[in-house]
C-alpha cells in the first residue's frame, strides 16, 4: 500500500511543477503551491450528430444499417453493452464518460463485428478503432499483469458476397495489430466491391476471452451503380447440362451497350462460340453456348468497360479476384453431376434414377426430351470422373 502512495505522490508532484506549481521544502515540511491560472479542465468534446462515413450516409438517404456482432449486447444505457455504440460517431477516448463496447461473455475464441446494410453498397475501406485493454492489476503496467481480455490475438477484414463470407482482393492494412496498444486505429483498403456486409473478425484475447471496440466504420458510396445483381450460376443445384446463362444488372443499361461477354474453357483457354442476347428491358442479358458444353472448367468473363448504364456508368469489377477490368465467374460442366459437387458418385446415380423415363433435360445428354438407355451409356462412361 505505502508503495502505491509513494507513486502517486510522484506523479502528483510531477503534474503541479509541470503546470507552473513550485515546490517548497522547509526540513521535513514539503508544501507545493498550484498554479491556478493555468490549471482548467479540459472541455469534453461534443456528442457526434451521427455516425461518421458510408453507415452515416445510408441512414441519413433511409437506408436501414444494423450492427451485428458475435456477442450482442443491446443495453442503450451503458456503453460497454451498447451494440449501437460502435456507429455513434465516437472513436477516440476523448469523450469523456465514453467506453468502449466489449464482447465479454462471448462463447469460444472467435469474434466478429459486422455493419449490415438494408441494401447493396460499393464498400472499399473498413476502418476499426479498438477499445482498451483489460487487466488483473489496478496499481500496474498492462504489461506486467495476465490479461482479462479486451483484445484481439488476430484480425482480418471480410465481406458477404455471393452469399457467403470472404475476404476482398488486394487488401492492406494501415498498421500491424498491437495487442497491447489501446484505442489502435487500423484501416483496412480493398478493391471496390458492391455487397450488404462487411465484418472484421479474429481470435479474442485475454484469459476469458473477449475484446472491445470503439467505433467500426465502413467507407465507399450508395450512390447508383452498374453491377451484376444476379447470375443464373448461382442457383444452379447440378452442373449435368448449362444450356445458357442469364445475367441480371442493377441499372438499365445504355441502349447502345454491346457487352463483351465470352466463356472460356480454363484448361486450354479456348473460348467457346456463344451468342448474347439482351433483354428488352434492358436490364439483363442471356449468353447461349453453340452447342452443348464439354465437360471441363469454365470462366465467364465480361469487359466491364463494354458494359454501360444509361448515365454513362460501367460495371464494376468486383468479383473477387484481381482488379483488371473484367468481371470473372468460375463454374464447371460435367454430364451427371445432378448434384454439382464436381464428380459423378452413387448420389448421382440416385438422381439420376429418380428421374428415369422422364423429360428432366439434365439428366438428358442427347436432348431428345426422354431420359433412357442412351443417357445412362453416357453417364456410365463419366462414372467416378472428377474434375
């Protein structure tokens, strides 16, 4: 106990000679005299108005944001229970009373906390502000004490994107991650790409464990832009017979856009012949391969600048991959893969069955309307094929 009274009378001391104060000894009698002009409090910075970047734009143009988290808490009168307090505006210290939000009670080691727009939006920086530390000790360093928690061991940025969690091509981030360095601030910048969710995740610290933040921030536009809304490939439950491919937009496009669209065999990069028609609306396109595709890997590529909306405006290149102007989707064809896996196994065979005797053109390699004995002799051929 003497030795953290000790300490604090050096720190007290140390703040009134910093000050202006003096110091008077007279034997054993100190007597230290404060400079009171000097000495005012600090004012406490204003509450923001609103949430700072792409979640403030949203709500302020009526676009519902929701903050999603491994462990949510929902209490508005406490901070650290707060959800909503990581889009209050607020992400530094400097507000004084302000805590930062943490996951304590959080069930295992990974944590996540996510911005949910209502809608799509392009998103091409993620920015984390980190709350404090939480340690044993009261009277010492955080260094020197086992750690509660209220940090992360790792983190990574990710983005919901064709339904389901990945992370964005080409990212970096603003600084290394310091478990120990409160309130750190990293920003995390990637190639644009147009989706509803955007998280930051990682293990959590401490011997609980758990983690805090301050304030999580998303930065990109909503305003309108061409991008690919939906792909028939997407829906796709087989990969037995693609008889063509539809593409869907989120803005019309220019009447006289003609998109570069080609699809390319992956092994050989021979492009196979197809023709592309647009919609009368003018809001999506259908490509139709020639004639029935082999069985192989594929890419469907389209030219981002060929593809034009009505303001002038050109398809965003966000699928994932490299930022090179071109709108990439992966996919494979192969005869009786009735459930899309890549390989013709015994639950193929079950499909296959199932649909014996009928017109279920994916199970009908020679589109003569009628799954028969002429269809089970290729199927028979692809029997164990992976691709």
């Amino acid at each position: 106990m003497n030795s953290i009274a000790n300490r604090a009378a050096d720190l007290a001391e140390t703040n009134i000679l910093a000050n202006g104060g003096a110091k008077q000894i007279d034997g054993e009698q100190i007597t230290y005299q404060i400079n009171t002009q000097q000495a005012s409090a600090l004012p406490e910075n204003p509450s923001p108005e609103s949430p700072r970047g792409l979640a403030g734009e949203a709500l302020a143009n009526g676009i519902d944001v929701t903050v999603n988290a491994a462990k949510k808490h929902t209490s508005t009168s406490n901070d650290r229970y707060n959800i909503l307090s990581l889009i209050d505006g607020v992400y530094d210290n400097s507000h004084n009373g302000h805590r930062p939000y943490w996951s304590l009670g959080l069930s295992g080691e990974q944590d996540w906390y996510e911005l949910e727009f209502g809608e799509p939006v392009l998103i091409d920086s993620v920015r984390f502000y980190e709350g404090d530390v939480v340690w044993n000790g009261v009277n010492t360093y955080v260094a020197d004490n086992p750690l509660k928690g209220g940090f992360f061991e790792d983190i990574k940025i990710e983005v919901f994107k064709n339904g389901e969690y990945a992370e964005p091509s080409n990212i970096t981030q603003s600084e290394p991650l310091e478990k120990l360095k409160m309130y750190q601030d990293i920003e995390f910048n990637f190639d644009p790409i147009v989706c509803t969710k955007a998280r930051i995740s990682g293990t959590a610290g401490g011997s609980y464990p758990f983690t805090t933040v301050l304030e999580l921030e998303a930065y990109g536009s909503i305003q309108p832009f061409v991008y690919v809304e939906h792909c028939s490939l997407e829906d796709l439950t087989q990969n037995s017979r693609i008889d063509d491919i539809s593409l869907q937009f989120s803005e019309p496009l220019a009447s006289e856009s003609s998109p570069e669209i080609n699809i390319r065999n992956t092994s050989n990069s021979e492009i196979i012949p197809s023709s592309v028609l647009i919609e009368e609306d003018l809001e999506g396109l259908s490509i139709t391969p020639d004639a029935p595709l082999p069985d192989g890997n594929f890419v469907l590529e389209i030219s981002c600048d060929s593809v034009i909306d009505a303001e002038g405006g050109t398809l965003i290149d966000d699928d994932m991959h490299a930022n090179d102007g071109y709108y990439r989707i992966n996919f494979h064809s192969l005869f009786g893969d009735l459930n899309g896996d890549g390989k013709i196994d015994q639950s193929d065979y079950s499909a296959f069955s199932s649909v014996w005797k009928t017109d279920d053109p994916n199970a009908d390699f020679n589109r003569d309307s009628i799954t028969d004995e002429l269809d089970l002799i290729e199927f028979a051929d692809n029997w164990l094929k992976e691709l």
